[in-house]
C-alpha cells in the first residue's frame, strides 16, 4: 500500500512539473508576459483599416531588408518566424498559427519571413543577428529593420498572435 501510494505521489509531481515546463514553452514574449490571450474576439478578421482584398494565406518573403523595404512602404511591420527542420512545435505554428485565415489576413499590411536558423544562409544570419537560440521565435520587426518583441515558442490561441501583431503595427506607426 505505501509502496502504490508513494508511485502515485511520484507520478502527480512529474505530471505537475510537466505541466509547467509545457506551459513555460508555449511561449513569452521579451516582456515576460505569457504569448497567450483571453477575451478576443476570433471572428475580428477583416482589416479596416487597409483597402483591397484580405490575403487568404500567407505569402512568405526569404529577404529580410526586402521585406522591411515593403514594410515600410505599406506601413506594417516584419514578422519573422524563425525555425528549424528538427523543432515539431515549429511545425505545430506552422499548422495551426500561420493557416489561419485571421492570421493570413494580416499579410494585408506586414510581410511575413521564413527564417530557417540552420540553413547556412539568409535564415541562419537573421537567428544570429537577433540572437535566436530557441524555436520557434517569433520576431516583430519594423520597416526600417528595428526590432519591435521577440516571442519564443508555440503562440497559442491563434488570436494572441493577431494581437502581439496588431499591438506592435500601433507602436510601429
């Protein structure tokens, strides 16, 4: 009986300290705030403040000062997602945050950059640049190449992307 009780004990503290390491790399941004959201509205897609038709999905530029040129000049900003081939949370943004059509429909205004960290190339500089030693990372960038927040890890739900997004495309302007 001590022996089961004393597994059971063992086995709600791992399951407690898994729970917080997971929720620790769902992701901060650089203010230490957690990358989530409460009370958002998903159904706010549409775009306002922008005239034209509202991307669908995303269009992912490879040129960093390209994309903070093109930035500029639609005053929005850069995001980078910065990842690798290995990282399955990677993977899981790439599934769940950057297919959403909310999530697609802010290509309107920024430009959005896939940065392979371990490609031997333009991904690789851009981690080095701005330090990125973990994946994903999300990294808001302005049009004159100014970073704005730097987010670590899977951005969950997909509205608290929209929102880190659209707070720093206010600060931008």
């Amino acid at each position: 009986m001590k022996n089961t009780v004393l597994q059971v004990a063992v086995f709600v503290l791992i399951c407690g300290v898994a729970c917080g390491v997971l929720l620790w790399s769902l992701g901060s941004s650089t203010s230490g705030k957690p990358a989530t959201l409460s009370g958002s509205n998903p159904a706010d897609t549409a775009r306002p403040d922008i005239a034209g038709p509202v991307p669908t999905t995303i269009t992912w530029q490879h040129d960093l000062d390209g994309a903070c040129e093109a930035a500029g000049g639609q005053r929005g900003i850069v995001v980078v997602d910065v990842y690798t081939d290995w990282c399955g949370w990677c993977k899981k943004m790439d599934e769940v945050v950057y297919t959403d059509r909310t999530v697609a429909a802010l290509g309107a205004r920024d430009v959005f950059v896939k940065a392979n960290a371990e490609d031997h190339g333009s991904g690789q500089a851009i981690a080095r640049k701005f330090g990125v030693d973990r994946y994903p990372t999300t990294l808001l960038i302005d049009g004159k190449g100014k970073l704005l927040d730097t987010i670590h890890g899977f951005i969950s739900p997909t509205e608290a992307f929209v929102q880190l997004v659209r707070k720093q495309e206010a600060h931008a302007r």
